[in-house]
C-alpha cells in the first residue's frame, strides 16, 4: 500500500455503496491550500418528515489531532479547526423533499492534485437521535497565478460586468438602448441573483431619467462560467453633461438554494453626448445660458415626512435663482405629476397646478408651498414630480425650463389570520396540541422575517418562524405548542404577529388568541387504603351459578327481544291482512 500514489489511495477510499439520502449534482472543486464549497443536496427518504435537520462534515472517525495526520489508507482533505466540523441548520425536510447545503473549509496545502472523499453527517429529530452517513467526492487542483478572479481562495462566485463588449453611447434627446454582459466568473453556480441599478437624482452621478419604478434584473441561476445579458432603455437627461458616466450595481445571490444572501458592488461605464462644461473661470453658465437666469430646485421637504399613499400632504419646494447677475420676472411654475395608468399620482388640493412669483433676484431663494394629494392603491416606491419654469429675463423672454424631483410614497402593511384550527383544543399537562392558520397579506408591501409566537401560562413558549410574505400572498403557521400547566383562567392563548419592513426595523405586532385547555393528568386515588393490604382482605369464592350469570343475563336479554319482534312483526302482518280484506269488501 505505501507504493501507491495518494490518489490512487484516495480512490480506494471512495465508497461504493448508494447514499438515498444525499445527492451530488456536480463534482465540487477546489484548490489545495485554499478555501472551497462543499456543495451537495440532501433528501428525505422516509415516510415522515425529518425535524431540526443539521447536516456538517462527519468527525467520529476522520477528525485527527495533528493536521496533516492519516488514517490507514484515507487521506483527510481539509485543515482541522473549530468551523470544520461545524453544524449547519437546515430546519425541516418533509419526505421526499431536497435541500441544497454548503459547507465551507480549508483545503491542506500538503496534498496532490486528485480526487479525494468527504464525510457528510445528517442528524434530525430530538438532540440529533437520528442520523445518516454519506460521502461527497471532491476534485482538488493546484492553485494558478496571477490576480484572476477565479482564483480568490476563499470566494467560489464572482461576477464581471461588461465583458467583451464597447462602452454603450447615448446622445440627448434620443433614448439609449443597451445591453450589460455580466459572467459568472468563479466555480459555483450563483442562485437567487438579483442585479440592482443604484439611481440617483443627481445628474452629475446618473445619466439617466428615472422614469420606471424598478430596475432591478433576477435570475434563479447562472451557472459557473455562464454569461447572462442585462436589458435596459434610458433616456439621457436634459440637464447631463457629455462625458463618461459609472453606472453602480448591487448584485446579490446564494451560493446553494437555502444558503445565505450575499451581496457585492461592481461598475459598468457608459458614454454620454449633450451639452459640453464650461471652462474654467467662465461663470454658472455656458455661452448660450449667460442672457437667462436659471432657476432650479435648491431644497425641498414634505409635511409629513413619510406619506401614506391616499393621504393628503404639503410640499414645501424652495426655488432658487442659481444666476449670478440675472434676475427673472413672471414666474410661473406648473406642477406635472408622473402617471399611472393614465392617472396622476398627484394632484393639487385647489385643482390648480401653477404658482406664479413676481420675480426673482440673482441668488434669491422663494418658498413655495402647495397642499396636495396622493393617489390610493399605488406601490411603494418614488414617484417624479415635473417643475415647468416659464419666466422672462432682462435679455431673454418667455424661457422655459423644467426641473424634477422625486417624491417616495409609502404603503401601510396589512394583514389578516384564516381560520385558526386547533387540533386538539384540550390537552394533559405534558402533551401536544397541533396549530395552524394561515397569513394573508392584505397590503401592498412585502411582510419581512414573519414571526408567530404563542404565550400563555400553560403552555411552553413557542416561536415560529414563517419568511417573507409578499403582497397578495399567504404564509401558514403549522405549529405544536406543549402544556406545561394546567389552565387556571378562561383558556386564552394569545398569539403575537411580529415583522419587519423593506429597512429591518420591527413593526407593531399583531395580537390574535385562540382557546386552549390544558389539564392534569388523572390517577387513581384509593384514599387512605393501602393498596398492599387489599391481598389480606379475603375474597368470597364465587358459586358456579354466579360464574355462568355473566353470560345467561345477557343472552336471555337478547332472546327477550327477539321474541317481541317477532310478535310485533306478526301484529303488523295480521293487521295488513285484515286491512286489505276491508278494501276489497268495500270494492266488491
């Protein structure tokens, strides 16, 4: 055996026999002296369903003291630290049903390229009574050189924006249309991946109108290597000078289908043809704008600050005359709300949408303030609000321009319970009652991390985690709660409804009861007997008319009754009989 190459060793060591409860889709890779994935699925191959599922790399035989250190003819891949052999929770897995797991550890430097056996351990049920074995075989390569992504020892996804292509270029007014190459530069298959455009009302930073209310681009999968396409359409802002613009992403994803989010930034350039800057030293504006002033939005806020979408507000804008030298006269500024279906998000409590300011001196600031409404039943998010400036400068009459700002709107998250079903609605001391109901989001906002927790003096606590319900959608509560004490009062439990919203902050809970009784357990109670004298109390022999009056009683009452049905079944014959013999008299 010591004349054999490791890897040959290694693949001695490879089992052979069939895993029904671990499935591996793809060989996972990795390279020696650096950190790797260990991406495989588990399934419930029984009847019922697995509860508290941890699954972690097995540590009762292939754990070693010394680093480096074998056993017999298996080669242990990986460095031994406390997160090696780490559990991870997986939760419940009900029969026949998947869950993808991936654990992380340090693959030893001292190793040959080769393929190489890990232990995977799954344990369920009450303090891990239940448990499985199966094995998961690796590939393991020699690091490369270099600063390539791909090579990052401790990251198996990466992402690289706009390979293989030119820079996109937009020309105002036309509306660029583009498409950004994003791959997937590591080992792993990214899952769950959502590509967010980070936009910004600053002209300087972004481009582009915002004129939708989601620029976000998903995907359940893109593979190791796979290059996907991001659509977009924009239209080139009035207000932006030519030059090159960084548009910012957040992409996030899961590196298996249950693991945990992970987010990162990248950059993606695009060119831009409009206006060109001022020289330095030649004042606030161009040669064409030096005859006009310019006014421009220089704050604004609303009252209240976060508006409930269908109530009415007031927007205080502050308009500022950005010239230097160059007053303004005949003001008039029209409002011109973004629309949904064809409908103004919103709308002026007077009906009229124009203010009008005598004039305006070079620097001046003026307070507009206009009481306003927002449309109900619109979604969450930031709605444009136009600014059509119509003014007259010494040396330039009847100018116009227009200005946006952007305005969030919010919703109020709702919510309602189905029927609560309580199975059983009394229980002993000790035993389980099985609750279910379900959630309906009622509103137009995502519920985050939904909670249901159950309290009452005889019962034990109990959490229930539920997820992310979304608008329109249904999360159930399927929980078991336990009797701890027998109830004293009107049997009320009281169920508490915790979530958070799209920044984390938990809400105000939601409070539902249903009845519940728990009792003691009953025992016989002899008094003050003892039991262990009942042997010297001296039993009547019974007689054998006795002993067959157990079964004589019972059968002559079964006779008793048969007899009577049977007269009573003659009765109604001999009457039937008489009374057709009557009709017939009375025909004849």
């Amino acid at each position: 055996m010591t004349a054999l190459p490791l890897t040959m060793l290694t693949a001695m060591a490879l089992p052979s026999d069939e895993y029904p409860n671990l499935v591996v889709k793809s060989t996972p890779r990795g390279k020696i002296g650096r950190s790797m994935n260990v991406t495989f699925t588990i399934r419930n191959s029984d009847d019922s369903a697995w509860e508290d599922v941890y699954v972690s790399i097995e540590d009762n035989y292939y754990s070693m003291t010394t680093p480096g250190a074998e056993q017999l003819d298996y080669v242990f891949p990986f460095e031994i630290t406390d997160n090696t052999f780490k559990k991870k929770y997986v939760g419940k897995v009900s029969p026949g049903q998947e869950r993808g797991v991936s654990l992380s550890a340090r693959v030893r430097a001292d190793l040959p390229e080769g393929y190489y056996s890990v232990p995977i351990e799954i344990t369920w049920g009450k303090d891990g009574s239940s448990e499985s074995i199966g094995y998961v075989t690796i590939w393991l390569s020699k690091p490369t050189t270099g600063t390539d992504e791909e090579d990052d020892p401790d990251k198996q996804i990466g992402f690289v924006l706009g390979e293989g292509q030119g820079t996109p270029y937009g020309i105002y007014p036309n509306v660029l249309d583009f498409a950004i190459n994003m791959r997937n530069s590591g080992l792993s298959d990214a899952r769950d991946v959502t590509v967010s455009m980070v936009l910004s009302k600053d002209s300087a930073e972004f481009p582009f109108e915002i004129n939708d209310g989601n620029y976000d681009r998903t995907f359940e999968t893109v593979e190791a290597g796979a290059v996907v396409q991001l659509p977009y359409s924009m239209a080139v802002r009035s207000d932006v000078y030519s030059g090159y613009y960084p548009i910012k992403f957040n992409i996030s994803y899961r590196e298996t289908a249950t693991g945990d989010l992970k987010t990162e930034e990248d950059t993606f350039w695009v060119r831009i043809k409009n206006k060109e800057k001022e020289e330095e030293g030649s004042g606030d504006f161009n040669a064409n704008d030096r005859t006009k002033a310019r006014i421009v939005v220089d704050s604004f806020e609303t009252v209240p600050k976060d508006i409930i979408a269908g109530e009415p507000f007031l927007l205080i804008l502050r308009m500022k005359n950005a010239s230097s030298n160059i007053a303004a006269s005949n003001i008039m500024f029209s409002l011109e709300s973004e629309k949904i279906t064809e409908s103004a998000v919103f709308t002026t409590e007077s009906g009229s949408s124009s203010v009008v300011v005598n004039s305006m001196a070079a620097g001046e600031v003026t307070e507009l303030k206009i009481n306003m409404l927002s449309k109900a039943g619109i979604d969450q998010r930031s709605y444009a609000l136009k600014i059509k400036e119509t003014y007259d400068s010494p040396e330039f009459k009847n100018a116009s321009e227009e200005v946006s700002i952007d305005i969030p709107i919010k919703q109020i998250a709702k919510l309602n319970t189905g029927t609560i079903e309580v199975m059983p609605d009394s229980i002993n001391v000790g035993s389980e009652s099985n609750i279910m109901f379900p959630i309906n989001n009622t509103g137009k906002v995502v519920l985050y991390n939904v909670m249901v927790t159950f309290e009452a003096d005889s019962i034990a606590p109990s959490e229930n985690y539920v997820g992310n319900i979304k608008p329109g959608e249904t999360g159930n509560v399927d929980a078991m709660v336990s009797g701890i004490a027998p109830t004293e009062d009107d049997g009320k439990v009281k169920i508490i409804i915790t979530y958070e919203d799209e920044n984390g902050e938990t809400k105000e809970p939601v409070e539902k009861e249903l009845s519940l009784t728990v009792t003691e357990m009953m025992s016989e109670d002899f008094g003050e007997m003892d039991v262990s004298m009942m042997d010297d109390v001296p039993m009547e022999e019974t007689s054998p008319m006795q002993k067959y009056l157990k079964i004589i009683l019972p059968l002559a009452a079964l006779v008793i009754v048969a007899v009577a049905v049977v007269i009573v079944r003659k009765r109604k014959k001999k009457k039937a009989a008489q009374e057709e013999d009557d009709i017939d008299n009375e025909i004849s």
